[in-house]
C-alpha cells in the first residue's frame, strides 16, 4: 500500500494543535493510559486502519501492555484477560464506532455498564479518544497510511 499523499510534510500549526488540545483533554480526563490504548486499538481494528493498529500496539507495548491482552482484544468477550470496566469500556467503543447502516450503536445497557465503572469525566474521556481514534482512522484509510508509517 502507497500513501496517496504525496507531501505528508505540509506543516498546519493549528491542525496538529487542536490535535494536541483534544489530547490532553482525553490525558485530563483520569483514565488509565494502558486503557485508552485498548480502546484505541479496537476501534481502529474495526475500522481496519492498519497504521493506527500498528500505532496502538506499539504504544501499548511501550506502556506495558501484555501481548496478551493486544492480541485478543479483538475477542475480548470470550479473552479472560479483561477486567469488568475495561469490557465497559469496550462494549462502549464499539457501539460508538459501529454506528453505519443502521447499526444500533451505544444501546442504554452499555451506557449504564460504562457508567457503573467510570466517572463522568472519565466516560468524557474515553468517548473523545473513541472519536479521535475514529477520525485518525478515516484519515488513514483514506489516504492509505500504511503501518508503520509515521506522519510528517
């Protein structure tokens, strides 16, 4: 796979701090970091954006993430490796990126279990890297970022 852009190198100020903004709010928000790695991993699985797969589990290693639990987040239902608020908080990405052709998206059931593990805040900051993570996703797929690959 190719990147269709051809000069990733084009400097935007505001874009990459407005980026920056939404990611201290998410870092603001007292979620664990090793959490919000598997939330971004599963939604860019879903969404097949390669690059940030490969982003999530570097990141995730970094931060000390088992291989078993990057591996499996695909299967986190049936994976035994998970704890009761982080499936919370997975059930609640899914359901907030599956939202095409009618899908039934964030039901009241995973609201209320997110709800039951996590702060207001908390949810604040789980549902902004859920949308962060689906606009990098979008971008990437579009302009085909292969894994890997580092932006400009």
């Amino acid at each position: 796979m190719e990147n269709r852009l051809k000069n990733k190198n084009t400097h935007n100020p505001d874009l990459w701090t407005a980026i920056q903004h939404l990611h201290k709010a998410i870092a603001a928000g007292g979620v664990d970091p090793k959490l919000l790695t598997l939330v971004h991993l599963r939604a860019s699985q879903i969404n097949g954006c390669s690059a940030c797969v490969h982003a999530s589990v570097a990141g995730g290693k970094k931060a000390g993430e088992t291989d078993d639990r990057l591996h499996n987040v695909v299967a986190w239902r049936e994976a035994p490796f998970y704890t009761d608020a982080e499936r919370a908080a997975l059930a609640l990405t899914e359901g907030a990126t599956r939202l095409q052709d009618g899908a039934e998206g964030v039901t009241d059931e995973v609201w209320e279990e997110a709800n039951a593990h996590f702060t207001e805040e908390q949810i604040g900051a789980i549902n902004l890297e859920i949308a962060l993570t689906n606009f990098f996703n979008r971008l990437n797929r579009t302009v085909r970022e292969p894994a890997g690959q580092t932006w400009g």
